[in-house]
C-alpha cells in the first residue's frame, strides 16, 4: 500500500494538486486506500485508482447539454452566455477598473461601461441601474419608493415566481402595505383610481408572465395607469428590452416606458441572453432616488456579471435568440442525421421559450425519439445530455443544442445504447 505523501509525489497526482487543489486530490488518494484495505483493488492499482477517480473541475457543477426545447430552462441556469460574454468574465476574473478611472487615479463610478450600454440599448431610459436579479430589483423599486405607504396592484397579478417566492411576500418585506384591486380576471382602471390616495407609495403592474389567464378578462395597460399621477412601477417579467417580432404579446422594456412607465424592472438572464441581473430602468429621478438607497449596496451586482452584460449588450446575438430564431427545417435536417446515427426516430416537437416568458407559446421543431429508460444514463454520462419525456419516449430536441456539439450528442447516446 503506497504511504500517502509517496502516492501524493506521483508526478499525475501532484500536476492534479495545482489543478484541482491538494484537499480533492487526497480525497482522491484516500479513497482508492480505502477500496485496496477493503479488498476491492491489488495495492498497486492505488495511484491508478486515485488518478481515476478525480473530477475534471474544481466545481460540482455540470456543464449541460439541453436538449429538452426548453430555451430558457430555469434548472439548467436560464440563458447560456456567447461566447463573447465568457471572455469578458475571464478578462474580469482578475483586478479591473470597475470602480477606479486608470486616467485620473480615482474613484469612478461602478461599472460605468456596463450602464452607458443598457442606456443606449434602451434609449427612452433616462437613467439604468443594475442590481444582482429580477427580484432584487422589483424589491429596490418598491422599497424606494413605497416604503411604508401603499402598493396597488391588480388580483389578477399576484404571482408566485420559482420555488414559492410570492409577490405578496416580496412586498411584504420592503415594509410596504399591499393594496390590492379588481378581482382575479377583471381589473379596470377605476379600480385603481379609487385605491389612490395621501397612502399610495406607487402603482405596481406586473406581468403574469408564467401564466395565462383567458376568458371574460380585463387589464389596465400602462398608459393609462401612468395618467393617474401616482408613480408607476412595470415589471415586464421575462426582460425584452425591446418589442420581438416572435413574441408580440410579451411586453418590453421600451414600450413600458414610452407609456409613462416610472420605473421598469426586468431579468437579464431571461430573453436578453446575459447573466442574472436585474436590471431597473426609468426616469432619471426615480432611478437615482434607488439608487441611493441603503438596500441598493445590499443587492450590488459584482465584477463578474457587469462585464458579461455589458458584452451581452455590446456584443454578437446571444445563443438565447439563436435558439428562439432556430429554423425548424434546418432542425428537422439535423434530426434526420442524428436519428441515422443513433437509430431513433424523427417526430415533430413543440419547444417553449421558458423561463417565466411567453406562456403557452409554442415554438414548433423536430425531435429525436428515443426509448424513454435512456433518460438516466443520459443525463448521468459525459457530457451530461437533458432531454424530456414525453409519451414514453425520450425526446432530443436540438433546439438548443449548438449545431457543433450534435456530433457529441450522438456519441452520448450511442455510448448509452452500446
């Protein structure tokens, strides 16, 4: 049995200790001495054993294949960053001028480049602000500007996000009071006409945006509520900063705003394709009056994600709009390859945009069926493939997978099936 500081000095495993670090490295060793004392391995096959058993990377964390049509699959960490986006984290992952001006030697304003993009990407904000998520920024409008006074909002916009974080619950805790209006199909705007009064802090509208509600229904659009004087905050739920000619009943950023909107709150890492941010856009007094709230340091976004939106906004089209753009006869072509080589079958598939966006808005393409009992070792192999079953079947849909990695999906599954 080699002594672990001999097994540590084997050339393989002290690179791997640079790499990896020493702690996963004697685990590694640990382990394969504890298979040889237990009788599960020869002694000698010790080093052998720890070399195989290290992980490719310091973090637990998978990269993924998505193959499930789902384009803003929130478990499997919503957008994927371009390509541009990733250098611009590398190139921040060391010291950098985030809050520093290298020409007069000193403090700057925090990540002025990333803000001087997003005002020009919307350009009827008159002021940004980007905060460390969706929900952090919707917390920092309403703390700001309602803090112990009242927030209307409609019944029929009292969602639960993701893992039962509710509306209510978010409001509750700015220290505002909930003044609820109109019932869960119908609100008008003399509903919130009436509401208004020396206690309202601001008018809240929020778009259902993982729901559809159809029928005998009514709501009060943006214009008019921004006519009633009292200040008027838009979450525009899944982050269009603009109007999508795919999506035209998701609501965006711009639009909000032409219609009176005070404060805008939206996601970056939903259909903007960047990380997660919140990003908080709106009238120049409004936003500074945020800004300079106490809870605006407690939700600042770091280094790391300014530089990621910024080349999101500056940069090439994000995989995310690629995805949701994909031409479904050049996927059904790529079906067709992927099913010659794995012995599945091409079947239609309707994919979803996700991530709280579009509700119940399909996004027809091509799919490869396979059986469903390949869904486990798929997704535990390497790399790691995510489908969706569906009928009984496995379905590969390669919406969002890039057309570079279908060669290695193939190899996936046929290591699988072999």
């Amino acid at each position: 049995m080699p002594r672990t500081d001999v097994a540590l000095a084997d050339p393989r495993l002290a690179a791997a200790a640079a790499r990896l670090g020493p702690g996963l490295v004697r685990e590694a060793v640990a382990g394969a001495q504890a298979r040889a004392r237990a009788g599960e391995l020869p002694p000698e096959r010790v080093l052998d054993a720890a070399v195989a058993a290290l992980p490719a990377a310091v973090t637990t964390l998978r990269p993924v294949l998505n193959a499930t049509g789902v384009v803003l699959h929130t478990n499997l960490g919503r957008a994927p960053l371009s390509p541009a986006a990733v250098d611009a984290v590398t190139g921040a992952a060391g010291y950098v001028d985030v809050e520093y001006d290298v020409a007069t030697g000193s403090r700057a304003r925090r990540g002025r480049g990333t803000l001087a993009a997003l005002r020009a990407a919307v350009p009827d904000a008159e002021d940004v602000l980007v905060v460390n998520n969706g929900a952090a920024a919707l917390v920092l409008a309403t703390t700001a500007l309602a803090a112990g006074k009242e927030v209307v909002v409609s019944r029929g916009e009292m969602v639960e996000i993701g893992d039962g974080f509710r509306l209510p619950d978010l409001i509750a805790s700015t220290g505002a009071r909930l003044r609820e209006v109109g019932t869960t199909n119908r609100t008008h705007l003399a509903d919130y006409a009436d509401a208004l009064g020396p206690a309202t802090g601001c008018v809240l509208k929020v778009h259902p945006s993982n729901f559809r509600v159809e029928g005998f229904t009514s709501s009060v659009h943006v214009a008019e509520l921004a006519r009633l004087g009292a200040p008027v905050v838009v979450d525009v739920g899944s982050g269009l900063l603009g109007p999508h000619p795919l999506l035209p009943d998701e609501p965006d950023a711009r639009t909000a705003l032409r219609d009176g909107a005070t404060v805008v709150t939206a996601s970056g890492d939903k259909l903007l394709g960047g990380p997660q941010a919140g990003l908080v856009l709106g009238r120049g007094d409004a936003v500074d009056r945020l800004r300079r709230h106490p809870l605006a340091r407690a939700v600042r976004v770091d280094k790391l994600t300014l530089a990621a939106l910024e080349a999101t906004l500056r940069g090439p089209v994000p995989p995310i709009l690629t995805a949701l753009t994909a031409d479904a006869e050049r996927l059904r072509a790529r079906c067709v390859l992927l099913a010659d080589l794995v012995g599945g079958a091409v079947v239609p598939s309707e994919g979803a945009v996700g991530g709280g966006g579009a509700p119940g808005q399909g996004l027809p393409g091509w799919a490869v069926a396979l059986p469903a009992e390949l869904a486990g070792p798929l997704r535990t192999g390497e790399p790691c493939v995510v489908g969706r079953v569906e009928r009984d079947r496995l379905l590969l849909d390669l919406r969002c997978v890039p057309e570079d990695d279908d060669e290695r999906l193939a190899a996936a599954v046929r290591a699988c099936t072999s």
